[in-house]
C-alpha cells in the first residue's frame, strides 16, 4: 500500500517575532519549502529571555541556557513523527561554552540530522573546533553558504567533503522598482545613495565607513550614507556604547547632511525598497571569516554595484568584477572604492548587471529546491529509527 504522508522537517532556530537574522532566514526558508507543498516544515525555537509569542509554526521552544531542554528536546524528536532535524548553526544561539548544549541534543538524537553552518571560522579554538566536528560527524549532510569554505570545513573541522553540499544565502523576490521611483517616495532625490543595513555592533566597522563618506563628501556633495537598522539586541550596552561612537564621529566630522542613522528593526518590505533606492550598497565589516552574509546577499539579490571589505563571502559573492574589495579598516579604500563606482557609470552599470545575473538564482523559491533535494534524498535513504515505547 503505497504512503503518501509527506515527509515532516524540523527546523532548530531562532524566530520571529526575535530579531536577529538567523530567525528571518529560517522563516523565508520554511515559507519556501511550504510554497513547493512538497513536505511538512514545523520550527524548534530557541528563545533567550523566552517571553515570544509564536505562530503556529512553532511546535516547541528550548531555552538557550537551559542544558536539560536540549536532551528533553532529543528525546521529543525521537517519539515525534518528525523524520529529519535540521539546525541553522550560528554562534550565540546556543547555550554552553560556544553553545556546546547543542552536542547534548544530537547526542541523544535517533532521527536524522543536516545542519547548515552560519558562520565557519578560520581558527577556532580547541572547543569551537571540536563542536563542529561532533556536528559533522552526527549530520548526514551539512550546508555551507560559499563554495570557498569547503577546504575549511575538510582541513580544520575534518568534515567529510562528501557530505557538503554548498546552497546560497536565499534573497525574497519581489517586483522592480525603479531607483528614482524609490529616491522619490523617500525623499533622496539628486543623492547619490550609499547604504549598510542589519543590526548594529562593533563588528560591522561602520565607522570606516563613515570616515569614508567624509573622504567622498569633500568632491561629491550629493552624497548621503544611511546606515540602517537597530543596535544589535543581544549586545545590550556594548552595542549602545557603539552606536554613540558612531553618531558623535558623524558630529566630529560635520556629517550631519551626509550621514542618516534610521535606527529600527526594518521589514523585509522596507529593507527591500531601501536597496532598490541605493547607488552602492556598502559592508565595512571587521570579520575576515564571516562565512555568509544576508545583507550581503540581498544586496546580491537587488543588483546593487557594492563595495565591501575583503571577508570570506564577500570575496565570493565579488568575485569576477562583481564588485569592489577594499582593505579591511582602511578609510581611504573604500572612499577610493565608492569614488570609482560615481565617476564611472559604466563601472556601475556592468556590476549592477553582473551582481543582478547572479542574484536570479538566489531567489527563495530556487533556493528550496536545492534544499528540497538535500532533504528528499536524506528521508529516502535513511529512515527513522524505531523508537520502542
């Protein structure tokens, strides 16, 4: 008699209403697999205070610090009718020295596991390395999001490169707007429009940026640089502290007509219509082992000319003249950068043409095909184990 139950996948994540990228990606990721109909997405959230209202989607929570959810957590699974665990892997998700609670739930998994790695580092210490080993040994497959870390995954975490599959960062599809239609219904019209958004710390080098503008400022007055999104939640004073830097260099540098803080946690609607308004969309980022970027991606997806540092997959995704590569905390780079792009239209124009081709195929809906894949031949070939009651 032949089944036609569709396959159940779990997703462990964070997600909305907490916000913070990785909870936004899992959610266009499982809208996406829900779109093709072919398999039942459900999430596993992990909450930190833990005081979010879910919809439906969510079937459970795991309080991040909480080492006993995490076994509890394994052992639902187990006696659940799920048939395939996936876990978005991000630093600070977890709870545990570099969230090693994690290796307590696959521990004591019995269902299959795939896990997609957020951020793969170029040296780990000693626990951070071992954790993803333990991840890749227990995972039937693990996702990367640039082709560029696979050596990284094989040689330092002694994953097996047969279970890596590489699948990119997905980017919403939504109607074209022209610039100036955007510029207008904002209020840019004439300025040239360079933007950085996603949640603010120390880590994104914005202040490189806006030393940056200044440099670009002095020749080209119609510049304006929005900086876009809220202080990172989790950084808490840090990431206030942070923000203050930021807005007293914009007042050291008499900045005020150049740069624009829009300090809120922006829609994907509103993230969307901001970029489609931008000339250049520009990442100063500190971080060289920054494995995936949704800014980035998106910024990929829109056809944006960009100008970034030189992080892992920046260096991906620019590749081929896609885009500028300036030094990392280099001020004068990337006003040198942004210059180029302004004073060439037609340096512009191809990059815009070239990063929109490679956007096409990151669309969500191409996106879950990929992973439908993954998943399919996962189930198929490696069924749940029996759990007796």
């Amino acid at each position: 008699m032949k089944n036609n139950k569709k396959t159940k996948i779990a997703f462990l994540s964070t997600y909305p209403p907490r916000e913070c990228g990785l909870a936004t990606f899992t959610q266009d990721l499982v809208t996406a697999i829900d779109g093709s109909g072919e398999m039942d997405t459900k999430v596993i959230a992990v909450t930190n205070p833990g005081n979010e209202v879910y919809d439906s989607k969510v079937i459970s929570k795991i309080a991040q610090h909480e080492q006993a959810d995490y076994i509890k957590m394994a052992r639902e699974l187990n006696n659940s009718d799920i048939d395939l665990l996936v876990i978005e892997h991000e630093y600070g998700i977890f709870g545990g020295e570099h969230g090693a609670y994690i290796l307590d739930l696959i521990n004591n998994l019995e269902i299959p596991l795939v896990t997609t790695f957020h951020t793969i580092l170029s040296k780990p210490d000693p626990k951070q390395q071992s954790i993803i080993n333990e991840l890749g040994k227990k995972s039937e497959k693990v996702i990367t999001m640039a082709r560029n870390t696979k050596p990284l995954l094989k040689s330092v975490y002694g994953i097996d490169p047969e279970k890596i599959e590489v699948i990119h960062h997905g980017v919403p599809k939504r109607p074209f707007q022209s610039r100036e239609s955007m510029k207008k219904k904002y209020r840019y019209e004439n300025r040239q429009i360079i933007s950085t958004f996603g949640l603010i710390g120390p880590s994104k080098g914005i202040e490189h940026g806006i030393e940056a503008i200044s440099k670009v400022a002095m020749d080209h007055k119609e510049v304006r640089y929005l900086i876009l999104g809220q202080t990172h939640p989790a950084l808490k004073d840090e990431g206030i502290a942070y923000r203050n830097k930021l807005e007293a260099l914009v007042e050291n540098l008499d900045l005020s007509d150049h740069v624009e803080f829009i300090n809120k946690y922006l829609s994907k609607e509103e993230l969307i219509e901001y970029l489609q308004l931008s000339d250049i969309y520009m990442t100063p980022y500190l971080g060289k082992d920054q494995a995936v970027s949704g800014t980035m991606a998106y910024a990929v997806g829109y056809g944006k000319a960009i100008v970034s540092t030189p992080y892992m997959y920046a260096k991906e995704m620019l590749s081929g003249g896609r885009g500028f590569l300036a030094e990392f905390s280099n001020s004068d780079s990337l006003a040198e950068c942004i210059k180029n792009i302004i004073k060439n239209p037609n340096i512009k124009a191809k990059m815009e043409r070239d990063t929109m081709k490679l956007g096409r195929t990151m669309y969500w809906d191409k996106i879950a095909q990929r992973y439908l894949e993954v998943f399919f031949n996962i189930t198929k070939s490696t069924p749940k184990i029996e759990v007796a009651s």
